[in-house]
C-alpha cells in the first residue's frame, strides 16, 4: 500500500505519528542486525527449539512467536461489560448572563 507524500508532510505545530500494528512485521531481525540471532517461530515445537537454542546461544536472542490472527478477539465483543466511570459528572455552569 503505498503512502501518498501529503499525508506524509509534517505541517507546522503537529506530532508526526508512523506506529502501525503490522501481523507480519519481522521483529526477530532486531536482534541479527545487533550481532544477536532471531528466532521466528510458529509452533510449540519451533517455541521449544529456539528457546533452548537462544539459552545455549548465551548471547542476546528475540524469539518472535506468530500469533493466530483470529485468537484474542472475542476480547474486542465485550466492550459493553466495561465498567463506567465512578467520578460524579462536573458540576453545571452558571452563565452571569443567564
């Protein structure tokens, strides 16, 4: 998906925010270009494997665990249970010209 280059200009007095939530995004390669090894697993066997690989490595490992896409999002239904606020609501205000 490409990016148009106005939405990319930064206009004067505004934050510039680029984190996007990527499923596929390789955050084992961290550690390879910092001289460590990367781990990209997506079984509990590979899990099992590259643990004890990064433990016996004795150097800095990431172990990047792929997730199922679909896990979790029952999470995203329940928003209805969310408790409401307890803070009592700010007192009205009262115009003089009232």
């Amino acid at each position: 998906m490409a990016v148009s280059t106005a939405a990319t200009k930064r206009q004067p007095g505004t934050i510039r925010r680029r984190a996007v939530l990527n499923a596929r995004a390789r955050h084992e390669l961290l550690a390879e270009a910092f001289g460590g090894k990367g781990y990209h697993v997506t079984t509990p066997a590979d899990l099992r494997s590259a643990l004890a690989e990064a433990i016996a490595s004795g150097g800095p490992s990431i172990i990047y665990c792929e997730l199922d896409p679909a896990a979790g999002v029952e999470s995203g239904h329940l928003a209805s249970l969310n408790p409401t606020s307890a803070a009592a609501p700010p007192p009205a205000t009262v115009s003089a010209d009232a």
